[in-house]
C-alpha cells in the first residue's frame, strides 16, 4: 500500500512542476493555487508513506547497500567515487 501513495505523491509532483511553470511566476492565480494543493498533496503523501513500516525500511537497505557497510561510498577500483583521493 505505500508504494502505491509512493507513486501517487510522484504523479502529484509532476503536476504541482508544470503548475509552477504555467503559472508565470505567481501571476496566474489558478495555476497559482493548482500548485499549492499538489504541494500539499504531494509531501503529504510523501511523509504518510515513509511512516509506513515497509518502504522507508526498504528505502534506507537500498541506501545502505549502495553506499557500503558504513554509510562511506564503496571504492571503486576504476578510479570511480572514493572516500579519500589519491595523493
């Protein structure tokens, strides 16, 4: 179920951006309001779906697993991302 309002909050992000861009700077009012509501909409997803005991423990392994054991980048024998450069 939360990554269903996962992808739902990402679906209102897409709309609350071509409402910032439609609504010139602030000037259109209905474009104005279109982006506060998805805004609202939008974060509020966001925040009830990382509340949510599965994806935000999903969420944090993919994280720990890309950046290595203890939160450090993994090296990269190829000279890729390293934690200290070479010397």
């Amino acid at each position: 179920m939360a990554w269903v309002v996962l992808v739902l909050a990402g679906l209102f992000e897409i709309v609350m951006a071509l409402s910032l861009k439609l609504s010139n700077g602030f000037s259109n009012l209905w474009w104005t309001l279109s982006f506060a509501v998805t805004a609202v909409l939008s974060f509020g997803l966001l925040a009830y779906a990382l509340k949510k005991p599965g994806s935000g423990h999903r969420v944090r392994r993919l994280d720990r697993r890309r950046r290595g054991r203890h939160g450090h980048p993994r090296h990269d024998r190829h000279g890729g991302t390293r934690c200290h450069p070479r010397g």
